[in-house]
C-alpha cells in the first residue's frame, strides 16, 4: 500500500486534485469573509419611502421616522410612485401613514393602522430585515403617539401634567401594523431558487467545459480550430437548451413558482447557462488546466456579489462594483422577475446576452491566436515535407 500511495502522490491528477481542494478552501475563505465584512453597518444603502397621507397631522411622525430609521428614507413620493418604485427594487420598503391616522389617535377606544409594503422578490435577507424594521417601528410610534394624544386629553380634562403623563405610560396599544407583499413568496424552498440555480448552473457549466476542453484537445491534430470552435457552439447551445429544460421542469414539479409562465422560465434559464458556459470554458481556452483555478475564484465572487443571498447594496465597493461586470447579477435579478413576478427579466436578459455575446467573441479571438500545439509524437511540418 506504501508503495502505491508513492506513486500516486507523484501523479500529476492526485496533485491537481489535492491542490484544487486546497484552492477551494482558501479562495472561498478570503472571497466570503471579505465580501461580507461589514454589512450590517451599510444598512443605509437600503431605502424605504414614507408616504404621509395624513398631512401636516402626522407630519412630525414622517418627520422623526426620517431621523431615527438606519436606513435612506425618501420622502416625496405618492402612494402610487412609491409603489411602482418598490416593484422595480428601487426602493426596499414603502412606509404608508394614512389619511385620518392623527384622527383616530384623538378618538377614544379607536385605533390608528400604519400600512407597510414589502417586496418579496428579493434576497431573504430583505424581507426579514424589514419585517422586523416594520415591528419595531410600530412599537415606536404606538408609544410616542398614544402618550401624546392621551395626555392631551388628560390635560384638558383638568389633571395635572403628571398625572396624565402617569396615565399615559400605562394605556393599551392604539396602532397597529398591517403588512402586505407584492410579489410573495410560496415557501423558503422558493426564496432559495436563484441562489440554486447560479449554484448547480455554474459549477455544472465549469465541470463540462474541463471535460469538453480535454476531449477538443483529442481532436486538435485532426480538425481545424475554426472547426472545433464551431462544433463547441453547437454543443454548448443545445446542451444549454437540454439541460435548463429539466432543470425547470423539475422546479416546476417540486412546487417551483413561475410568475411569468413556463417558457420564460425555461427560455432564461437556457440563456444564462449557456453564458455560464462559454464565460467557464473561455479561461480554459486561455489557461489550460490552469483556467479551472480561475473558475473558482469566479464562482465564488459571483455567489457573493450576485445578491442570491445579501442585497447587493450592502456589499463593500468592490464587490458590489464586480457584480455588474458578471453573470450571475444578471441571472438573479432575471430569476427573480421570471419566478416571482415583477418588471426586469428584459432588461436583466439582455445584460446576459451582452456578456454571451463578449465570452464567445474573447473565445473566438483567443483561439485563433494561440499557437497550435502538435501531440506527442506527431510529425513536424518540416518533416512532412522532407
């Protein structure tokens, strides 16, 4: 066993595997632990739009909201152009205090509802951090408001000004929050869908471009590079095709959502593989074997930077500035329109396209110019025409 376990440990396989095992665990290490460093302290890249509907009753309401929420707040837009804003991820939350709220404070035994609007369509981390915004800014303005009204009426009813603010602080709640969704979300297996797919579409497209290079590589002493560069289109689009048609089919099976029908969803996702799939396999076309070093560094920079997991507005500059140069950015924002509704799945298809469009050309031109290798034991041209 000794002497086998020499002999591989000498073999150029064994090593490449151990090295890129070992690549993995340190690309993947710096990449995450840098990528969301800090991320809780840029929650103010995140806005959220106040909508008084009340007038300058509860002007003083908006008004501290847009001091104390740790978030960029705006604050002159209509309920409808809120809204709209939410739906195309403008804006992250849309706070709505509505006609009457001051009114119904003043009212005994009534009590004053504050609206919040969500959009689903994004990152869990969204949603979850301004479902607890929504709670805790409820429980602020139920406090400030209810102690206000009720010691003006205390106060003109003849008590003192402590009595009434004793009598304040002890009353029960007077607003409530109400929330509501655009775009919701049937179940976490559905929230997960963008970050699956870039997931199983990449690492699927970086182990068939290895795989496809070497078989190229076979071929190379009998078929022009031209031919063989045509022959990898054909199999990448059809493959692409094939493969994002299962793919679907099966979320669709296992109670995936499809906002905007089954061919979207299918036609999308065959794009963006496809992109995955020449942007792979054009470091191999560069680097060799030594490309695949490159996929990984890729792979995980577009799982941190594509905003599957965290709002690309908390990332730090550099990664937020490198998510709009790769794939995946687009792919997610294009998965999150097809699947769970909302504007953008154009705009994110034609960013794809753009890309696609790039890696083949870069491909195309790389391939030309690198010099032909010849296989071992092949006859030189010298010697074919001596």
């Amino acid at each position: 066993m000794l002497q086998a376990l020499r002999i591989l440990l000498k073999k150029p396989p064994v090593i490449v595997g151990i090295v890129t095992a070992l690549m993995f665990q340190v690309i993947f290490s710096v990449i995450w632990m840098t990528a969301y460093s800090g991320v809780n302290d840029r929650t103010t890249e995140l806005t959220v739009a106040i909508v008084n509907e009340d007038g300058e009753m509860s002007q003083g309401i908006a008004d501290s909201l847009t001091k104390t929420l740790p978030f960029h707040t705006v604050s002159d837009l209509s309920s409808a152009e809120a809204l709209d804003q939410l739906n195309h991820h403008q804006v992250h939350m849309v706070l709505n205090i509505p006609a009457g709220f001051n009114e119904l404070l003043q009212t005994a035994g009534s009590t004053a509802e504050i609206k919040y609007t969500i959009n689903e369509a994004n990152p869990v981390t969204i949603k979850s951090m301004m479902q607890g915004v929504s709670q805790s800014v409820t429980n602020t303005i139920n406090k400030q408001a209810t102690a206000q009204g009720v010691q003006t009426v205390l106060t003109a009813a003849g008590a003192s000004a402590d009595q009434a603010a004793d009598a304040a602080a002890n009353l029960a709640t007077r607003v409530e929050g109400t929330t509501t969704s655009i775009n919701p979300v049937n179940g976490m297996n559905n929230q997960m869908v963008p970050m699956m797919m870039v997931l199983a579409s990449y690492v699927g497209a970086m182990i068939m471009g290895m795989n496809l290079q070497t078989a190229m590589g076979m071929l190379s002493a009998t078929h022009s590079r031209l031919t063989l560069f045509g022959a990898r289109i054909v199999i990448n689009i059809a493959s692409a095709l094939v493969v994002s048609l299962l793919g679907s089919s099966l979320i669709v099976a296992l109670g995936g959502q499809i906002a905007q029908g089954f061919i979207a969803f299918w036609l999308f996702q065959a794009l963006f593989l496809c992109t995955f799939m020449f942007f792979s396999q054009f470091f191999l076309i560069c680097f060799g074997p030594a490309g695949s070093l490159f996929n990984i560094i890729s792979l995980s920079l577009q799982l941190v930077s594509s905003g599957a997991m965290v709002p690309r507005e908390l990332l730090n500059g550099f990664y937020s500035g490198i998510g709009q140069y790769l794939p995946a950015t687009y792919a997610v924002q294009g998965i999150l329109s097809v699947q769970l509704g909302g504007p953008g799945v154009q705009s994110a298809a034609g960013s794809v396209a753009i890309v696609l469009v790039i890696a083949v050309a870069l491909s195309l031109v790389v391939t030309l110019l690198k010099k032909r290798r010849m296989p071992a034991g092949a006859p030189s041209p010298a010697q074919v025409n001596s």
